[in-house]
C-alpha cells in the first residue's frame, strides 16, 4: 500500500488504484489471479430472472447473491448495467425512485437455464427518496430489511452500499449501515459518481466512511472503498468485478 499525498496520512490507495483503506487495517490486495474467474464470470450470458420463474419467491438454490443498495439517485442502476455489461436489462433513469422491487439478475451457465445460474446481482429499492408518499416508503423499506433477514450470509455474500462521493454520507446511510451490521451481513461501500468529485471532496467522502468503521455501525464494514466511475473505461468497474470473483472463491461454510 502507498499513502497519497492528496489524501489523510491514514488513508491509502491499494495497489488496485480504484479501492482505498486505511493503514490500520493492513489491506493487502491480490487480486490478479481471481482474473480468469472474472472472465468466466462476467464473459456468462446474462438474463434478468422475473418473479415468475422465481415463483414469486426468493430463491432458495443457495446461488451466492450480491446485492446493491443506497439512496435514489445514487447512479446504481448505471452501476449494475455496467456491471452487466448490457445496458437493455436496467431501467437507468435520471429521476430518483426508478427502482421499486427486488430485481434479480443472473449469469447463466447456459443461456437457456435460467434456475441455476453461477451469480446473482440484486438490485434493491433506492431509499431516501423523498417525493412519494410515506407508505410507499415504509413499504419499500420493509421490503428491503424484509431480504436482508431472510437471507443467511452464506448465500448473500456481500452487501454493496452505494454513496455519492459528491455528497458523502447522509444520515439514512448510516442508518442502513447500522441496520446492515446489526443483522451480521458484511458490506462494503461504493462511491460513485467520481469522475464528477474534486479531489479535496472525495478524500472527505472517504474519511467520513472511515470513521464509520471505527463506530458500533461499522463492525461489519470491510476496510476496502471502491472508487466508481461509469463514463470512465477504467473506472473501477473491472475490480469491482474482480472483488466479486474473489468472494465467489472462498469456501463458504467449511
């Protein structure tokens, strides 16, 4: 790890350029030989998998899940497309609160088997939007801590919390934060928006998620900030992938 002048002393740039953590923590990366995995993974045919070849259920095959959440208007509709590598599948839209269930996306091993794909991505419901009614709220919130209790963290895998780097953490993040490490699921934050962030902004998104870390709200917050940026061709997306390939790696519950 190398500290950046730019940046609080405690505050480092990994080896991989578009993730951050802090010195204390002693995150060593080493993800190049996750690369043939996240090929494999992301190269997959990919289908957004409808209610109704879910049974109108959550799945219940132990596929691993990563899911990605935060406020409305975060860019995480953008995100996921990226990640997806199909623009199509996501309704990206620049009005907030697009997103209003729980959608399932699959890489397939077979494009014609949607029940049994490699990974899911989950994209949940923005929260914070404050331009529908309050029961619509409470019902988009309920939904959402409705998955997080009844997924064990053996299937979901990892929690990405999405946060505007040009804003950095508002209040109803750290609520989810806090709710997130009470129900024992581990998280990461993505900031996003960064190509559109002066420096000075981004290093003070990212101190504020680390002190977070250091509160009863971050025990299960990892050490490691992913930098987005979606116009960009290198902007953070490939190690985001390569995060999530890693994760699929471990031998989970051995």
């Amino acid at each position: 790890l190398r500290t950046m002048k730019s940046l609080a002393a405690n505050i480092v740039r990994t080896s991989v350029p578009s993730i951050y953590s802090i010195e204390s923590a002693g995150v060593e990366l080493n993800l190049s030989k996750f690369v043939p995995l996240s090929k494999t993974l992301f190269s997959s045919p990919v289908s957004f998998i409808s209610p109704q070849i879910l049974n109108f259920k959550l799945p219940t095959n132990g596929i691993p899940e990563f899911a990605f959440i935060g406020r409305s208007n975060v860019g995480k509709s953008s995100m996921i497309s990226c990640l997806l590598g199909n623009k199509s599948l996501v309704r990206v839209s620049k009005e907030p609160g697009c997103t209003k269930s729980i959608n399932y996306y699959g890489f397939l091993k077979e494009p014609s088997k949607l029940d049994n794909p490699r990974i899911y991505l989950v994209d949940l419901p923005g929260y914070g939007f404050a331009k529908v009614a309050k029961t619509e709220q409470q019902n988009w919130r309920d939904m959402i801590l409705s998955y997080f209790s009844s997924r064990d963290f053996s299937v979901l895998r990892r929690v990405f919390v999405l946060i505007d780097s040009r804003h950095g953490l508002r209040p109803v993040d750290v609520e989810m934060m806090d709710y997130l490490n009470k129900a024992a699921l581990p998280y990461q934050i993505l900031l996003t928006k960064c190509d559109l962030t002066p420096p000075d902004i981004l290093h003070e998104s990212l101190r504020s998620v680390f002190q977070i870390s250091n509160t009863k709200q971050g025990l299960t917050l990892l050490p490691m900030v992913h930098t987005i940026n979606t116009v960009h061709p290198d902007g953070g997306i490939d190690a985001l992938k390569l995060t999530i390939a890693e994760i699929v790696a471990q031998k989970w519950g051995q």
